[in-house]
C-alpha cells in the first residue's frame, strides 16, 4: 500500500549507550546494504532476523561501527521489509547515521508512521496500535498491566465476540423475512431478549471499565482543600513522595496552587495543593484563595482536609458546604494529636461528605485506605487491569455508549411487540458502532488524529 521507504530514530532523543534507527519499506534492504559494510571478507547474505557487525559508511569513510538486523516483510513490526541500525548513542553520531540512510533513499518518518503501517497492514488492531501508545508514554504499573492487557488482545476479543452475537442475531431475524417459504429455524422473542440482556450486560461493563481506564491514564483532576494549616500541604507531599509544597506552622504558607501527577494505588491523581480557604486582608494570600475556590470548582474529585485537633471554625464550615455537591473525600487529619474537633461537627463532615477518611498524614496513617477508597470510586476494585476487556479513551467510550444506546432501543422495540427484523434496524446501529472501535468504517480524519500523538520513530 506504501510505495516509499521510511526511516527515523526511534529510541529517545539524548546522550545514552546505544540508540536505533529504524528503516521500513520496500527499499530498506537496498538502503542498508548501501550505507553498511560488514566486518569480515566477503558481501553480507542479511539472513532475516539475524544480527550483523559492521560500520556505516560516508563517501567511503566510516561513520560508526554498529549491528544491523534484517526483518523480512510480513514477519515484521510494520509488515514491510524493515531494518534495525543499532548504533552508538550520542547526538551528533545518531544523527549522522540517520542522515546517510535519507540520503540514500529514504524519507523521513512522521509521528507514528511504523504502528500506522502495522495497523494498515493487518499486523495491529486499531486498539492494539493505541495500546502502544500508552506503554510509551506509562508512568506507573497500573498503565504497563493494561496496556499489556490490551496489546495482548483481551478487548478486541471482547469486542469480537460482542460482534458474533450482533452479526448471529441480524442474520436470523432477516433469514425469515427473506426465506418465509423456507422451513427455517425461528428468532423466537424470548430467545432475543435473552440475548439481548447478554449484551447489555457486557456493555455495561464496558462502560464502566472506561472510569477505571480513564482513572489510571488520564488522572482525575483533583483539588486540595481546607482552612490554613490543616495538614493539606503535608498531605500532597505524602501523595507525591517528595517535599513539593512548603509546610510550616505558620497558617497561610502555600499562597498559590501547586499542581502534580501522583500515583495512589492504581489511581492517578492530577492533583493540585492550594492556599488554605480563610478570610483575609494580605493581598497575595487573598489571590492564593480565590484560586484555592476556583480549583475547587473544577476539579473532579476534591479531598477536604479538616484538623481533628482544632475545633472546627467558620473556614472549616464553608469548606464543608462548597464541597457537599462535588465528588469528595473528607480527610480528619491529625488523629494522633489531642482530640478538638466536636462530635456534632464530624456528625455534619458525614452527613455531606459519604466518603471519610480519618489520617495522620505525619505518620503516614490512612493512605492506604485513600488508595482503597478511590479504587471503589473508580471501578478498579471490579475490575482487572491485566485480564478484563477495558475500553481506552473518549473515542472508545463514546462508541460503546452509542451501542448501549441502540441496544436499549432494540430491547425496548421487542417488548413493545415490534417484529425482530424491525428490531435489528437498532442493532444494526450498534453492530456499526462497535465496529468502529476497531476502525473498522473508522474515517480517515480520526486514524490520522490517533497516530499524530506517537513519537516520530513508533
């Protein structure tokens, strides 16, 4: 399908050991043997998937010794003839092997051009290609278990079979229509429904693995709260694992809001410490609060830090009521200090807040029970990153929602008595939807949007 040959770098831009330049096409063996000469007598047989030492040469004066791998197409990451270069991995030297293997004959590669050409040429799914995506760009365990979950092919099987049992059902409804002198097996309605549930079933679940796989790669925005000098500092540094924001006992210290990715259990928190919410008369702490305020108002999850040891105050109050309509944590900190906090006041904390959590951030008390909170809240405690079928990203979602949608639909024409092959017109719908979560019907805009994200040599 492609004509020309590409190339680029495709290990990370920097000083290192070794680096790889990678060569695809129809012409990358014919390139290779032009810049390389193997050490040793005689031509170099380049037997696929076999390693060969040698030099890259420039107008006949070496460049670098390097090793060179063969992969013959179709039995490639691309599907077309390709070829390794493992070099030495400084800049300049990367950069010149690089540019003789252009200059003979190849073009350069643009962002994700090789999974593109694996994913056109039947070596990946559509899914498959943005789990390699997200294995580059993995931060924590979490996103590696399901981004080998999903190279490995556990969604689209599931999607597959969801396909099965679409394709199974249109095509025994339509039969009869098509056929009725035919003495042919009938649909029979109670068969349908109970399919029909079936379906919904495994829907449902995949929609809800959408929260969880958007809790682990993309972060719940999320906002700390609470009146000065309630331990939220201390807190997002015990979240981060480093002394981020300044803690001191003087109230008032953090004036602006601090922003960092953090890990907690499976869950990533993009996470944001602000200045502690209080009426006050300095300028540039009134600034800090009102940002504090804003934050709080978009963010996705807020945790509200109160402090057991004091008693509680109209700052402690007003926090309570901005958060009671957002999703929420309340954290009581400073359970190890002498108690302040009134029993009516942690009653209210209850009332508004479901989700309690009581901590010592300094001794490191209830993290543990955040990370399991927040699994629940996720999903992630009914599902397994390393073996369900979880559905990655807007695109995904917003295709199996509509298939949840047409499914219903179909669901609800059956009970209202509607003939099958009227049913199967929402089915067909949902059967097109799925469909396209594995590209297939998928316009050419968004594949193009989808590998845009990869780096220039994946």
């Amino acid at each position: 399908m492609f004509n020309d040959t590409i190339s680029a770098i495709s290990t990370a831009k920097g000083k290192g050991g070794v680096a790889m330049i990678r060569i695809s096409g129809a012409d990358a063996l014919s390139i290779l043997k032009r810049v390389f000469l193997p050490f040793g007598k005689g031509e170099c047989p380049f037997e696929p998937r076999k390693c060969y030492y040698g030099r890259i040469i420039r107008d006949g004066v070496s460049i670098d010794d390097v090793t060179a791998t063969y992969f013959k197409a179709p039995a490639s990451y691309t599907g077309e003839d390709v070829c390794e270069i493992c070099c030495h991995g400084g800049l300049y030297v990367t950069q010149a092997v690089l540019e003789v293997v252009l200059s003979n004959g190849a073009r350069m590669a643009n962002a994700g051009e090789f999974t593109r050409r694996a994913y056109i040429n039947g070596k990946l799914t559509l899914t498959r290609a943005e789990a390699v995506g997200l294995v580059i760009d993995a931060t924590n365990d979490a996103q590696l278990r399901l981004s080998a979950s999903l190279q490995r092919g556990t969604l689209t099987k599931k999607l597959d079979a969801l396909k099965g049992e679409y394709l199974d059902l249109i095509a025994r409804a339509y039969v009869v229509v098509d056929y009725p002198d035919e003495e042919l097996p009938r649909l029979e309605r109670d068969e349908m429904r109970e399919r029909l549930e079936k379906i919904l079933f495994e829907l449902e679940k995949l929609k809800t693995s959408h929260r969880a796989s958007r809790a682990v790669c993309e972060g719940i925005t999320t906002a700390i709260v609470g009146r000065p000098n309630a331990g939220k500092s201390s807190l997002y540094n015990a979240l981060s694992g480093e002394d981020l924001a300044i803690v001191t006992d003087i109230a008032g210290t953090t004036r602006d809001v601090i922003e960092h990715s953090v890990s907690v259990g499976d869950v990533t928190l993009r996470l944001f410490d602000t200045a502690g919410i209080r009426e006050t008369l300095d300028t540039v702490e009134k600034i800090g609060v009102d940002r504090a305020k804003q934050k709080l108002d978009e963010a996705e999850l807020v945790l509200c830090v109160f402090d057991a040891s004091e008693a509680e105050n109209d700052e402690d109050a007003l926090i309570l009521s901005l958060a009671q309509d957002k999703s929420a944590i309340a954290i009581i900190n400073k359970t190890d200090a002498e108690r302040g906090m009134s029993e009516a006041f942690e009653k209210q904390i209850k009332e508004k807040i479901s989700r309690v959590i009581y901590m010592s951030v300094r001794d490191g008390q209830g993290l543990d029970e955040l990370a399991r909170t927040l699994a629940q809240m996720y999903a992630l405690d009914e599902i397994s990153l390393s073996n369900d079928a979880v559905i990655l990203g807007a695109r995904q979602a917003s295709s199996v929602s509509l298939a949840l949608e047409k499914t219903s639909e179909a669901m609800a024409l059956l009970r209202i008595g509607e003939s099958p092959d009227i049913v199967c017109f929402a089915l067909e719908e949902a059967l097109a939807s799925i469909e396209q979560i594995d590209a297939r019907g998928i316009s050419e805009q968004i594949v193009d949007q989808i590998f845009s994200r990869f780096c220039v040599g994946k």
